[in-house]
C-alpha cells in the first residue's frame, strides 16, 4: 500500500500572523464613525426583535438609520476631497 503525501509545502500559522499596515489601521480609524453608527443602527434593531416595536423604538431605529446615512455621506465627502487633492 503507498501512502499519500501532500505535494505542496504545508500552509502554517506563521503565515498568516501578519500585522496591518499603517495604510490598513489609517483606514479603520477613517471608517470608525461608520462602523459605531451601523452598531447602534444593528443594536435598536436587535432591541425591537423579540417584542413589538413601540413609538419610541421605531424613533430610535430610525434615528440610528439617519446616523447611518450621515456617517457614509461624511465618508463619502472625505473620500472625494482626498481624490480631488491628489488630482490637482
């Protein structure tokens, strides 16, 4: 009986224990408010999951939804203003 071994080098945990870059950790703290908005959007709509939603849950989802929105259009603007400096 002949045994079966791998033809490829073996794939190890050291190769995928790579820290970000500084460019990667920039670009989190860039989309952070998003990321705090899309929670807290996530966390009232978990709130309204298990039980009907009252007047004041439906104002705190759609509030968080609004934080949402206001936070990609920052990002979006920020993103247009980095792409129009270099550009000039």
């Amino acid at each position: 009986m002949k045994t079966i071994a791998a033809l490829q080098t073996l794939v190890t945990a050291a190769s995928l224990d790579i820290e970000p870059t500084a460019a990667e950790l920039d670009a989190i703290d860039l989309e952070m408010p998003l990321i705090r908005a899309e929670v807290e959007l996530l966390d009232a709509q978990i709130m309204t999951i298990d039980r009907p939603a009252n007047e004041l849950d439906a104002r705190r989802v759609r509030r968080a939804g609004n934080r949402v929105l206001a936070a990609r259009r920052d990002l979006a603007n920020r993103a247009d203003v980095a792409h129009s400096d270099g550009a000039a």
